[in-house]
C-alpha cells in the first residue's frame, strides 16, 4: 500500500512539472509572467539572460506599458531615440540605427511624440511615445503650400533622389522613379531572436496631396523597405502595400477609406483643412524572417513632383513575433 501510494505520489509530481513546463514554452515574445523578478517564467528568481524584447529587464516580454523602452519618454529626434519611441530597442536585436536624408536639414522633419492634435486617432499605439518622419517640419498647422518646407534644399525635385525600392513584396513595384525631394529615413540593422518566426509594426500615413492628386500618378509615398538575403537575394523591398500592390500613398486603398476612418482634428492633416488633407489611419504590416538572421529595415518618407505639399508618416509598436508569419499589410483601431 505505501509502495502503491509513493508510486502515485511520483506519478502526480512528474504530471504537475510536466504542465508546468508546458505553460512555460507557450510564453511568447510580448508575455511577462506575473512574478516580479526579471525572467520570463513564473517563479521569482532572476536567471540573468540577454534577449529580445528591448526593455529594462531581461526577459523577452513587451505586454505592459512599462516595459516599452520609450517609458519614460524617451523624446529627442536621433536615430536611436526615434527607435526607441516604436520600440526599437537598444539590446541585441537593434544592431544599429541611423538617419539619412536627401536635404541638408532635415531635422524639423523628425520627431518623438505622443500624439498630434486634438484627436484620438493620432496617438501613440503603446508604450509613451511614438515617432513622426515627415517631408516638412513635424506639427506644423498646415502642410498645404507651406513655407521653409524644403529643409533647406533647392526646391528643386530630382529623379535620382526617388528612393523607389526593387521590389514590393514579391514583384516589380508598379511604378517608375520619379522626380522626388525631401527624402528623409530611419535605417534599422535587427537580428531576429533565435525562436522568431516574424515582427510587425504599425504606422499611420498622412498627406496633403489629398483629394488634388488623387490618381494623378505620381504621388508622395511612405516605403518600408527591407534588405535580407531570403527575400529577393537580398534586394531592396517594400513590404507596406495594399492588396492591389499599390505603395502607401493617396492612391493606396486605405487612404481616407470610411471603412476604418480617422479623426485628424487639430493636427493639419485633416480633411477639413482649406486646401485638403487625410490619412491612411493606422495599419499594421507584418512579414516573415527566419530566427536569428540579420536585416535591415529603412522607413522611408519623400515629396514626389513637388517640394511643396509635405506627407507624414507616424511608427510605433514594432514587435517580434512567434507564430507564423504571412506577409502583409491591414487597417487596425
């Protein structure tokens, strides 16, 4: 009998680690235990790891406001500060971060914010802030016809500084280079943890060529652009398009679209302004990437014809992801 119930007894403890094993493999990139160490289990100790997730501690969560890295505030508009506002954050996966531009001074066109306006669709998607690139300075009340807009360029539109990528998603991009000024780029070199199978990240793109230059052909536009060797041999590719591979611009299929609108009040990027306006209202791309390989990724925002009428685009809640990936971009609240 007491053999029968020592036999049992071990039989009940292996089951119980057995299930709690398994709880803990299912923690994924953006869950934290409810313990108050620093790991990414349940107990209450503190194993001293380095992952993935960019916050202050070293477990691979990002579920909870305080464990963005841009809470606090981070403000300030340099490449690592701008990262850190979408969570980008400076740990293992964010290798590196730098800015570049077509126009000598470009720095009224970046920014980390909370929100813009007096809205509730131009906030922040998590964590305190996120960051603003635009083709004139961020928070300016009008982008139509403005003023000083050119970061202190010619004027002048050239067709070599349209930085149109090789390819969107798996094909050609459906259109050709273009005459563009004001170029203005976050650079991102990441290495995927180990167990990733994709990340994502959300943005809201606004413009004032809207509702003038609808189907004109040539328009501002907003590129994600990736650079890894499984993806087109390595060549330059938009991953933020719409289902008709149209590129994030006044023509894309979500641009003031009544199916997910947005409320630009108070931000100059509304359709209520003399002279137009609107947006995108807030997407989210995700795509693929094998774990533990290297890439980089450029958000890229330019005038296209014109140096005048300026486009934004806002970044923020950028996040690894453990489960399959399937390309893509899609309206979010």
């Amino acid at each position: 009998m007491i053999y029968s119930k020592m036999a049992w007894f071990a039989v009940c403890l292996l089951a119980a680690c057995a299930a709690l094993f398994a709880c803990e493999s299912s923690d994924d990139f953006n869950d934290n235990g409810s313990d108050s160490d620093s790991d990414s289990d349940s107990d209450s100790d503190s194993d001293g790891d380095t992952d993935s997730d960019g916050d202050t501690d070293s477990d691979t969560d990002v579920d909870t406001e305080s464990n963005y890295c841009d809470c606090p505030s981070v403000g300030g508009a340099s490449a690592q500060e701008l990262g850190m506002a979408a969570n980008f954050c400076v740990n293992e996966t964010t290798i590196s971060a730098t800015l570049s531009s077509t126009s000598p001074s470009p720095e009224s066109g970046r920014d980390t914010i909370p929100s813009l306006g007096s809205n509730s669709c131009l906030q922040k998607k998590h964590g305190c802030e996120m960051f603003a690139l635009s083709t004139g300075p961020v928070g300016q009340l009008d982008p139509n016809y403005a003023t000083g807009t050119e970061f202190g360029s010619d004027g002048m539109a050239y067709i070599e500084n349209d930085p149109l990528p090789d390819y969107q998603g798996y094909l050609a991009p459906p259109t050709e280079p273009y005459a563009s000024c004001d170029v203005n780029q976050l650079h991102l070199t990441l290495q995927a943890p180990s167990n990733a199978e994709g990340f994502s990240f959300d943005f809201l793109f606004a413009s004032a060529e809207y509702p003038e230059w609808v189907d004109m052909g040539y328009n501002d536009a907003f590129y994600a652009i990736m650079e890894y060797s499984a993806l087109n041999g390595g060549a330059t590719t938009n991953i933020s398009f719409d289902d008709n591979n149209n590129e994030v611009e006044v023509d894309v299929n979500f641009f003031e679209n009544p199916a997910h609108p947005c409320d630009e009040s108070g931000s100059g990027w509304e359709p209520a302004m003399p002279s137009g306006s609107g947006s995108t209202g807030w997407l989210r791309t995700s795509w693929p990437v094998t774990g533990g390989a290297t890439f980089d990724l450029t958000f890229s925002i330019h005038d296209e014809g014109d140096c005048i009428f300026d486009s934004i685009v806002f970044i923020d809640n950028f996040q690894w992801l453990g489960d399959p990936v399937e390309g893509g971009t899609v309206p979010i609240e």
